[in-house]
C-alpha cells in the first residue's frame, strides 16, 4: 500500500499559544504509523498564526479522522481543518 500525504489546517486558542511547544505537543499525539514531515505557518489575523503540519498516513489507514481527532485533542488547539490530501 502507499501513502497520504494530508496538510491540515490547526488554529491555536489564542496568538499567546507558544508555535515551537504546539508543534511538539501535536507530534506527540499523532496516531502511530503517522509523522509529520513539515510545518508551516500562516498569518492568520491579529496576531494569530496558523500553523499547517504537512502528516504522512499510511493508506491503510483509513483517512485522516484519527489525526484529526488527536490533533483536536492537544492543548491550546481551537479547530483542526484538513487543508490538502493527496497520495504520495
């Protein structure tokens, strides 16, 4: 089987939230098979940043609703979106 490559789009709660930390904190939580391979942030509005972590999931793992819920787990993470999807 191959892989999914999805990018997905996490708001932190408030622009207080430390990036570097949440970033950890959301590979910390990731569903075992899954990593994720890059990140990168956007200015959203009033000094909130967007952060997009790019997760590699196995095919056979059925989609990214397991990420999601993990990442929507984490501490300091308002909404967890995907972004992109695509096979790699």
């Amino acid at each position: 089987m191959g892989k999914v490559a999805a990018r997905i789009k996490v708001m932190p709660q408030s622009p207080d939230v430390d990036l570097d930390d949440l970033t950890e904190r959301l590979e910390s939580a990731l569903p075992e098979g899954a990593k994720i391979s890059r990140t990168d942030r956007e200015d959203v509005a009033f000094g909130l940043v967007a952060l997009f972590p790019t997760v590699i999931i196995p095919d056979e793992a059925g989609g990214t609703e397991a990420v999601e819920e993990a990442f929507g787990g984490v501490d300091g993470v308002e909404s967890v979106d995907v972004d992109e999807v695509g096979r790699i």
